[in-house]
C-alpha cells in the first residue's frame, strides 16, 4: 500500500469580497521532496500557504498530515502538526543574537533567566546538523540578508518542522546568496525534510524543485516533474499562452544627454561613504543599467537622484537644469520617475486606496480649487489598473490588500503614466511572475523608444543584460567599468566583486 501524503490540500476554497483567491485547488505534498507552486502574481500561492499555517480559514475543503484530516485553526496549531514556515520578510528581532532568536518561546533556563550557552550550543548543533552555517553569538541586525533567512530556516526546524514552506525566498536574495539557498534546501530534502517552495521565477523551480504545482487564478492547472519540463512549457501553465521569454528590442538612437551625474559623493544613514566619486550619462532613447552586487550604493544613488537623499558633493542634472539637493518634489516636477526598490515603503501608501495611490504623482494637477474629483480619479485608476493589468481590486480597493507583484504594477503604472522624461528603475521586477516581467520589459523598451532616459538599478544579471544598452558596473560606490550588454556573465561578475583590471585601474 503507497504511502499517504506527508500533506494534502483537498478542494482548498477561500474568498475575500470580490476575490475569489483559492478555487478549489488540490496539492499533495510526499515526504522528502521540494514540491514548488508556481503561479502569476494574485494566482492564490501566497493565500493556498497562509491557510496550511493557520493564518487563514479555508471557506471549504480539507487539510490532510500524514493521512490524518487537520484543523488548523493558528500558526501554533500549525507547528504542532510539524509545519513552518518562512515569510518573504523575515520575523526577526534585530537586537537579539542568532541564538536568542531562535529558542524564542522555548528558551533553555537556568535560574529562570536564559541560558546563552545552551542556546548557542543547541543552535550549533542545529547548524552542523543541517549544513545552514551561521554564528549563534551574532546580532542579527549584523549579519547578511541570507544568514538571516537561515536563521528562520534554523528556528522552524528548532521546532520540529518537518514541513518547512518558504514564500518567495530568493526575492531578498543576492545571485550567490540563492544559489547557496539552493544547496541547503537540498541538503534539508536529503535528510527528509519536506518544502513547499514558492516562487515566480522558471529558473529556480527547474533548478531547485523534484515537482511543480502551476496555480491560475486561483485554480490548480497542473502538476508536473521538474525533470520533464522547461521554462517554456511553464511559463504557458502560468500564464496560459505562449511568453516571449527574451527581450525583442531595436538598436538604441540615442539623442542629447538627458541625466548627468558628476563626481557624486553621497553618504548612507550612518554616514559613511555610499557613493564615491561616481559619474553617469543617460541620454534620451537609452536604457543604461547599473549591476552591482547590492549594498555597493546603489539604492543611495538612486535616492541623490530622486531627491530621497542629499549628496555631500557632486551635481545632478536633468535636461540640462541642475537639481543637486532638491527636494523630491521638485526633482518629480523637472521630469523625474522613480520605480522605488522597496514598493512598500517607498512607492505606496498602503492604507491608501489604488485610486489615491494613482493620483500620489499628479494630484496638484488634477485639482481644481484645491479639491480633487473622486470621479476622474476613479475613472482614470480604472483605466491604469486595466492597462497594466494590476489583479486583486478596483479602484476603490487598499493598496495593501494585493499581492505584492500586484502591488509593484500599480508603483509602474503610476510613475509611467506621468510622462517622465528621465525614469529611474530601481529593480522594476522584483516580485513579478514571469507574465508581468515581459509586460514591464515591454513597457520599458517603448519608453526608450518614445524619447526617455532609462537608468536600470537592477539586482538580476539576466535583466540587466536583456535591457541595457549600456551597462556600468557598481562596486564599493564606484562605477568601476562599463560594457556592452553582451558581455557575459562572467566578466561583469569580475567586476562586480572588484576584480580584474579593468576594476583594479578604476579604484
């Protein structure tokens, strides 16, 4: 007799007011295999695993562990049942060390008060056990994106997990930091560990996963072994028709300078230097990118652009007229759009609605004695929400409600539907589904050909390369080469790590 599932989701149903997330959708998964669920952005993942966690009701349908029909009514209920899970921002506590916030809630004591030393012991054999090498004695808040996530992978299995589901794991993560999530993932699968691995990204899945669950609309449209399928043949689940998977672009005809960056010197929040003598020229009809392994200055850069953040030396030009030190407001009012990295902090107000978040740019403009039209604000969100595609609401819907691809269309819609003669995009793709990043591509390249200077922050090689038309490579605030965008991969690693010469004569 086959043994039962490890987990089972049987006609899995939940619904939100004028949503219907989870449609009847069935998954299994078998003991000691990563089984990915893929799908677009609003396809339901996100909602499918929150209810396996307890942090959702299903409205109908069943959960089985081990054979065994479960109710999972809370995150507790959850990890008794040898469930965890790991959430794309992470639920950590900086100040405490590695230790600390692993054994939180079931802290070894001595004398009532925490025993460090048997934390941090328990936490290194926790560790050597599953190959996640971290240091038990380390704050938090010090160590690297990718150690903190082992240190979440290290607290589900501190509590017996014996499912661990991961919800877009690598959106947080550096090139080489996903790669060595990949070999402890297989590392945990070895040893019996179960994952539900969810993603967006083809490559990943073909890479990481032993079966792929395809979810559309909230309904399960397939599940099929990584070993019999390709990018292609999923991206068609996903989406449901055929996706052009590169980037079909002319040559550039580039005209007059648009951005001009000279010898910028800008300092991060603890005022040490972030960009060092950095200079740039974007000219309209290009796209230029800057590839860096992230923490070398980028997102300081983009912010002495944009107007987040005043340089200590250097000018900023736009179109000629100097916005060195101007306020974001005035940098937005000279011709300025900013894709923001982080969508949530900095490209929305999340209690706002779409409607209000579509106006944020435009909304002097659009009033008339101080007072905005709810009906032509409505009316036009309508129009954007429908022209990029943004699923999950209307109008009237809060931005904080849509899944956080959803919520990345809206931040593009925006900042393109105000004309800008110079868009900065800080990691345009973050977070979307292989659909929406065609769509975003496309988008990209007709505003280069309309006229636009594109400077592209981008975290993803593969973008970068499929997009520019010149790229700068970003280390230590300097740019310390630029190249063609069919360089390989390898050279603009170099380079990204300051090696080679051509890195070397450039510091």
């Amino acid at each position: 007799m086959a043994e039962a599932p490890l987990l089972e989701l049987r006609g899995i149903t939940k619904r939100f007011p004028g949503v219907l997330a989870n449609d009847d959708v069935d998954f299994t998964l078998r003991r000691g295999e990563i089984h990915a669920l893929l799908g677009e952005n609003g396809a339901g993942k996100s909602t499918l695993v929150n209810v396996v966690y307890g942090m959702l009701a299903p409205d109908a349908g069943e959960i089985r562990v081990g054979g065994r029909v479960a109710h999972i009514g809370s995150p507790r209920q959850a990890m008794d049942l040898g469930i965890g899970m790991v959430f794309q921002h992470f639920m950590l506590i900086g100040v405490m060390t590695v230790a600390e916030n692993v054994v939180l809630g079931s802290e070894p004591r001595r004398g009532g008060l925490l025993d460090e030393r048997a934390a941090e012991r328990r936490v290194q054999e926790l560790s050597d056990r599953y190959g996640l090498a971290v240091d038990p004695s380390a704050r938090v808040e010090d160590i690297t994106v990718g150690q903190q996530q082992r240190v979440e992978i290290l607290r589900a299995l501190d509590r017996g997990a014996e499912v661990l589901v991961l919800d877009e794991p690598t959106a947080v993560l550096t090139a080489q930091e996903t790669a060595e999530l990949a070999g402890v993932l297989r590392g945990l699968r070895d040893q019996g560990t179960s994952i539900i691995f969810i993603t967006h990204k083809l490559r990943e899945v073909l890479e990481v996963a032993d079966r792929v669950t395809v979810l559309r609309r909230g309904r399960t449209v397939g599940t099929v072994e990584t070993a019999t399928a390709d990018e292609a043949s999923l991206a068609r689940l996903m989406v449901g028709r055929e996706v052009l998977l590169r980037v079909d672009k002319k040559p550039s005809r580039p005209g007059a300078p648009l951005l001009e960056v000279t010898d910028l010197h800008v300092e991060d929040d603890r005022g040490l230097p972030a960009v060092d003598g950095l200079s740039l020229t974007v000219r309209g009809g290009e796209i230029v990118a800057v590839a860096g392994v992230d923490g070398n200055g980028q997102s300081e850069l983009i912010e002495a652009v944009t107007g987040l953040r005043t340089p200590k030396a250097g000018t900023v030009r736009v179109a000629g007229r100097t916005l060195t030190g101007a306020d974001a407001r005035t940098v937005r009012s000279a011709g300025v759009g900013h894709i923001a990295e982080d969508r949530q902090r900095r490209g929305l107000v999340l209690d706002f609605t779409l409607a209000e978040n579509l106006a944020l740019r435009d909304y002097r403009e659009g009033a008339r004695f101080g007072l905005i039209s709810p009906g032509r604000m409505v009316a036009r969100a309508r129009r954007l929400l429908e022209e990029f595609d943004v699923r999950g609401g209307d109008p009237q819907t809060p931005a904080r409600s849509l899944s956080g691809g959803n919520q990345q269309k809206v931040v593009i819609a925006r900042e393109i539907a105000g004309n800008p003669e110079v868009l900065v995009a800080a990691q345009p793709t973050r977070g979307l589904d292989v659909g929406a990043i065609e769509f975003v591509h496309r988008r990209l390249i007709a505003e280069r050909d309309a006229g636009r200077a594109i400077l592209l922050v981008s975290l993803e090689l593969e973008e970068v390369r499929a997009l520019a038309d010149r790229i700068l490579v970003i280390f230590e605030g300097r740019i310390v080469g630029e190249l063609p965008p069919t360089a390989g991969e390898e050279e603009i690693g170099l380079l990204m790590t300051g090696s080679g010469p051509r890195a070397a004569e450039a510091l």
